[in-house]
C-alpha cells in the first residue's frame, strides 16, 4: 500500500480481459448491474475518452471549412459571372 495525499493506494494486478469499458451518464455514472447489487465493489478508472473533439481540432476544423467556404465562393461568383455573360449574348 501506499499513501498519496492522504490517499491509500493499493497496487492489484489485472488481467487485460477482465477489463470491461462502459459509458457513463450524463451525470457522470456508471450501471454497474444486478450482479453487483449489496457487494463492496472497487472500480478503477484506467482511461477516459472524450467524446468531443478539443479546442485545437474545432480550431482547425473550422479554419478549414473557413478556406472552403471562400474558394467554393469565388468558384461560384466566377461561375455566376459567366452564366449572366452568356445570358446577354
């Protein structure tokens, strides 16, 4: 066992195919199931996944769709230009 700010940590080995990955709620819990209903259960948090991109990838998700949107802009404009030429002919 060890003590980290005040917290006892005890080290257990686990085998990778007793892991089981589950989504939380929207308030940030977890159905554990009947099974485990009036036992002490010990849950460990290995990793979190967050199921929406970061700053930096909406950043540049949008900077992207930004280029897009003006080269698709002057395409049509140079397009719409033509067409009307071609109208008054």
């Amino acid at each position: 066992m060890y003590m980290s700010g005040g917290a006892v940590l005890r080290l257990m080995k686990v085998d990778a195919k007793d892991l089981k990955t589950t989504e939380t709620d929207d308030r940030g819990r977890v159905y554990l199931g009947t099974e485990y209903a009036n036992k002490n259960v010990t849950v460990a948090v290995v990793e979190v996944e967050a199921d929406r991109p970061n700053d930096d990838e909406l950043a540049a998700a949008y900077r992207e769709a930004s280029a897009s949107a003006e080269a698709l802009a002057e395409a049509w404009s140079e397009t719409s230009d033509e067409a009307w030429e071609a109208l008054d002919e």
